[in-house]
C-alpha cells in the first residue's frame, strides 16, 4: 500500500456552544497507529497535502496557515500579513508547485511563490455581498482550470462564486445567475436571514473541474450540484436529486487520476445526520452510491490520495467520524477520531 496518512481538521460546534472537545489537526497514518493531536492551537478549517510534496502539510485556521513538513507531526506558523486571518482553503497551481493560494474570511485570497513559506495579499476581489449571515463570507473552495494557471474559479460559502484569469490579480463575480435560478420555487431557500430567498443558491461549499471537461466548472451548494459552459455567467441545475435522495452539496472532487471520475458528498442540511458519497464515471452525467456506510452527520468532506486512486476518505460533522475505503470502494472502514471532539470541516490523505 502507498505510504499514507489521513488527516483532519476540526473546528467549533454548530448550534452546539456548550458542549466542549478539541479542535486542530489530527493526523493517523495508515501503516499502524493511532490518532494524534498533532495541531492543538486553534480551530482548524482545512487541511491541505501539498500534491507535489506529501510532506508538507497545511493548515488553515483561525489564526491564519500553520505549515508542516515532516508529514503533519508538527507545525509551525508562516507569515501572513495578518495572522489573525482565518484561512479556509487552499490551491497549489498544476505544474508549477512552488505557486499557491489561500482563501480566506472574510473573502479574500493570498499568493505564495515559494510553497508556502511566505504569503502576498492580493487585490480585494469586490465580490457584492448579497446576503448577511452570522460570519463573515469565505473562500471555502479554489480549482484551477486545466492547463491554466492564471484562471481560478472559487466557491465563496452565502456569497456565490468568483473567477480570476490573470492569476488572482482581478476577480468576476459569478453570483449574478445564482441569485436569478434562486426565483425558481425549488430553488428558494431563507435559513440564517428572511430578507432574500437566494440564501441557498450563494451558499457555495466546493467547486471542481472534471479535466475531461476542462471549461465546465461544477458547484457545490445547498441546494444541489451546478455547472457553468460560459466562464460562470450562467449556472445549469445538474438535478442530482434524480440520483440521490439528498441533495444539500457539501463538497464536490475530481479524481487526481481518472479525467472522468468526480465525487460528491450530499447530505440532508448543514447540521443533519444523513448523507451518502456519489460517484460519477462520465463528468456528472450521472451519479451512484459508492460509499457502503451509515454516517451520523452531514458529510463535510471527501479525501483523496494524488499518489493512490484507490484510497478515498469522508468525514462527517459529528462524533471524529470518518470512513475509509483503501480498494477502490469495494470495502470500507472506520477511522473516527476519539472524543471528545469538535466538528470536522476537512478530510485529506496523502
């Protein structure tokens, strides 16, 4: 088996604020051993295995990018202009592994050309803020487009998507086609705010590109799976709901080795105790069940392996719970995280 480790990010509880567990970086190689707190400072959003180096890990969290580079058992913090900067996602460029970008909250995206070392703010996106909620808008999910690396579209959590062609420099605000699919009775739905019934369309959690389809985006939101043909000025409803019984988008991958092969995690709600892993084999024309679990929480998260197709991960909110399967999907396991512990946002292996 391909030397791996697993790792999660956890973060604060959702409607839960009395209950108490750790939050940070848990890392459990897959050779033998336990869970290890290895990140223990602060919450922790995402988990990042640079796709170049496994050996460098990062983390972004409420007090900005924690970086590792034996493999996750320890970290230290790298500058970022504000340190205080909660940063929930990161990309490293296709074919040039030194550049990279964090998003951030509120919406906001830093450059590294050194992999990580140091950080650059770039120019405020201007993204229009559509909908207010109880936090502030983030950068939850960035892809590059196949064989561009200055094209960059993100999924930005209640303020819809944006897209960069000159490397992050400028930003396009997609959100426009969102808000106006958002007219549409299935479509509407008002949760934190009753002001504006586009709340579900703009809350955006993932975004990926199937490299078969290279200029089609697909992103994942609350109410299901969309695709754009035309940069993001307009947005197809994908209607995942004809495959699967839920249909809340929590995070949507593209398989690192099979160009047509793309995951989705679609559970019931943010906080919720059902969901189900979809696999699609021809870029999201259609999709099937491919985990054989029962999860006991929104599933958050999907991890792959760039080094193993045959390893894929989910983390679920609740209860360190994640599942694994190491042969393609034929079986799977348990790998929860020992409590008691707070929610998990990310996932990964490498």
């Amino acid at each position: 088996m391909t030397r791996s480790t697993i790792y999660a990010a956890l973060a604060g509880y959702v409607g839960r604020p009395d209950d108490v567990g750790a939050v940070g970086v848990f890392r459990r190689d897959l050779d033998g051993g336990d869970w290890e707190h290895a990140f223990d400072q602060c919450d922790a959003f995402t988990v990042f295995v640079h796709p170049a180096d496994p050996d460098r890990v990062f983390a972004g969290t409420a007090e900005g990018v924690w970086l590792s580079t034996d493999r996750g058992r320890t970290f230290e913090q790298v500058g970022l202009p504000n340190e205080s900067t909660q940063v929930w996602s990161f990309l490293a460029i296709e074919g040039e592994p030194d550049r990279m970008y964090a998003g951030t909250s509120p919406i906001g995206v830093y450059r590294s050309d050194d992999r990580g070392k140091t950080w650059r703010k770039l120019p405020d996106p201007g993204v229009k803020e559509r909908c207010s909620g109880p936090f502030a808008n983030r950068v939850m999910r960035m892809v590059q487009t196949p064989g561009n690396p200055n094209e960059i579209y993100a999924a930005l959590e209640i303020a819809g998507a944006m897209r960069t062609t000159d490397g992050g420099e400028t930003w396009e605000d997609l959100g426009e086609d969102l808000v106006r699919l958002s007219d549409l009775p299935h479509l509407m739905s008002s949760i934190v705010q009753k002001e504006s019934h586009a709340e579900g369309m703009l809350d955006c959690h993932a975004i990926t590109i199937s490299p078969n389809r290279p200029n089609d985006p697909i992103l994942a939101v609350r109410m299901g799976l969309f695709r754009t043909g035309d940069g993001g000025r307009t947005w197809e409803d994908m209607e995942v709901g004809r495959f699967s019984p839920t249909t809340y988008g929590r995070d949507v991958k593209a398989s690192p080795h099979e160009p047509n092969t793309l995951y989705s995690a679609l559970s019931v709600a943010a906080a919720s105790h059902e969901g189900g892993l979809y696999r699609s084999t021809d870029a999201g024309e259609t999709w099937q069940r491919f985990d054989k679990v029962q999860v006991h929480g929104t599933i958050m998260s999907i991890g792959l392996n760039n080094s193993d197709p045959k390893q894929v991960f989910i983390g679920a909110r609740y209860d360190g719970e994640v599942f694994g399967s190491l042969d393609g999907g034929e079986t799977w396991s348990e790998y929860s995280i020992p409590g008691p512990v707070k929610d998990i946002y990310t996932v990964t292996c490498g």
